[in-house]
C-alpha cells in the first residue's frame, strides 16, 4: 500500500497500459490510499504479464512503488535489459529479482489479482474502486477532486 | 431483447475466415453469443481481450463464445489477428444485422449492435441473456461466470 491516510483506492491496471501510466500521474501525491491490483491483459499487451511478475519480484525486495512507477513513466524501455537496468538503479539483487519473478508464488499472486477483477467485473485498465464503487478508465476530474486532488 | 425460455433464433453466418457457423453447430454444447457494436472500437477492444483471458476457464467449463457484430468476415479476420484472440467473430452482415435484430439487440439509429450476452443451452434454448444498458457499459466476464454458475454447469 503506498500513503498511510486518506481513502483506500484500489486501482486494477495493466503494466505495459497507457491509459494507466497517465492514471498513475493523476494519482500520484493525492492523500489517498493506494493498493494496486494487477490486471494484465496479456492478448493485448504481450509484456503484460512479464511486467507484473517483475513488479512483485522488486515488491519482495521493498521496491515495490519505486518500480511500478519507473515502469509507467517509461513505456518504450520494458525489455528484460530494460528491468534489470532499472532493478540496478533501484538497488535490487538482480540475481534475486530474476529469480523471484519467475517463481510460482509470484504468478499465483498476479493471478490472483486478475481473478478478483474479474469477479468484480473489471473489464478495461485502469479500473479503480473507491467505497466500492468502480471507476473504469482514466480517472476524471470529479473522481480526483473527489480524492483530494 | 430475447428473454430466458425462448428457442434461440436460427441464424447462419460466416466466420473470420469464411466457414459457416449456425445454430444447430452449437447444439449439445453451451454457448454465448457476444453481440457487440463493431470491430476495432476501443472498447470492443478491451471487452474481447479479457474474455479471452478467461476463455480456458470457460471451455473447461465447456462453454464457448462466439462474437457477432454486423462487420464483415475481412474485418473480423483482421480484428481477431489484432486482439490475439481465438474467439470466433461471426459476420452479421449481409443482410445486416439480422441476426441481431432477431434477438433483439440491434440499434437501428446507430446501424450496429447494442452489447449483449446470450447464453444458449445444448437443447438450443435461450438460458440467459443480458443487455448493457448503453453500449459503453461492457459486460462483465464475471456475469458469464454467473450465468453458468446459475444453470450449473
């Protein structure tokens, strides 16, 4: 979870989405509280799943905001040289994180994720749920001013 | 729209790659047609995609879904090599919208479908079927997930 006060946001997104990155910026520094799901849409972007294996492996190093938004705020860069450039700037174990995204317990989680988006009718990235209400795609203005922004 | 009990209306439409699908190749199996408004509009897009990132979970459930939309078997060609999907895309063209209007889905100011599930029984029988209430809304997987959960399959 990324902020310690303020409404519980949970956002569904997809890595390698830009309609997320640009959710990612709006939300960002709002007095909320983040908890992201991951819901890669993998027919569609064929790096999806990749990315959000490698989220969680730098989550399990204590990187896991700190990689989730180098990832969104460069899209064209998410080749695995890519990831391990960015595990070295963020001053991961690179032989660790290589090893922990590809391990059964990080797909499970991942899919996980996805399942519950599915169960809670998530069909399109971003989706967030604020009070239990869904906000499909980009949030809009009322939603951020709605969040503090 | 078509309603729970109903037979399902026949229809017999050509495929993304020009192979004919009718009502009766669906018999002894569960079906759900996705009526939605047209190939390539962002939304379809996103609708598709994730209803093929459950689809293994729903043939193993032994359901199958096909698409209809009133664009034709070239465009749907193109629109399944663009999702990366495997659903079949069947063309409501000619005449066109057809098979949408016999199961109550087509709009007929906007020329295309509106969005729509239709669960159909191996006996041909309609089981189920839901209309969003704009063709913004996309349904859910998790309602196809409900509707076979609701007959028990």
């Amino acid at each position: 979870m990324l902020g310690d006060a303020g409404p519980l946001v949970f956002e569904y997104a997809d890595l390698e989405c830009p309609y997320c990155a640009k959710a990612n910026l709006l939300l960002t520094g709002l007095p909320v509280q983040r908890v992201f799901r991951h819901f890669p849409i993998v027919s569609k972007h064929s790096r999806a799943r990749v990315l959000a294996h490698a989220l969680e492996a730098a989550g399990m190093q204590g990187r896991f905001w700190e990689m989730h938004g180098s990832l969104l705020a460069d899209q064209g860069h998410l080749d695995d040289p890519h990831l391990w450039e960015r595990c070295e700037q963020l001053g991961l174990d690179v032989t660790r994180f290589d090893a922990d995204r590809r391990s059964g317990a990080v797909a499970e989680r991942v899919e996980r994720d996805f399942r519950s988006g599915v169960r809670a009718g998530v069909m399109t990235t971003p989706t967030l749920f604020v009070d239990g209400v869904a906000h499909p795609g980009v949030p809009g203005a009322e939603l951020i001013a709605q969040l503090g922004g | 729209m078509i309603e729970a009990g109903a037979a399902a209306p026949d229809f017999s439409l050509s495929n993304q790659d020009g192979d004919t699908v009718s009502l009766k190749d669906l018999e002894g199996q569960y079906s759900v047609l996705v009526f939605y408004p047209l190939d390539f509009s962002p939304i379809c897009t996103d609708q598709l995609s994730v209803y093929q990132e459950v689809l293994p979970e729903l043939e193993a459930r032994g359901a199958k879904l096909y698409g209809i939309s009133v664009d034709s078997a070239f465009a749907h060609k193109a629109f399944q090599d663009h999702l990366g999907t495997s659903i079949p895309l069947l063309a409501d063209f000619q005449p066109k919208g057809e098979v949408a209007k016999a199961y109550g889905v087509y709009i007929d100011e906007r020329g295309h479908n509106q969005r729509a599930l239709v669960l159909i029984g191996p006996d041909l029988a309609v089981l189920w079927a839901h209309q969003s209430p704009t063709p913004l809304e996309i349904p859910g997987a998790n309602l196809i997930f409900d509707a076979l959960d609701a007959v028990a399959v």
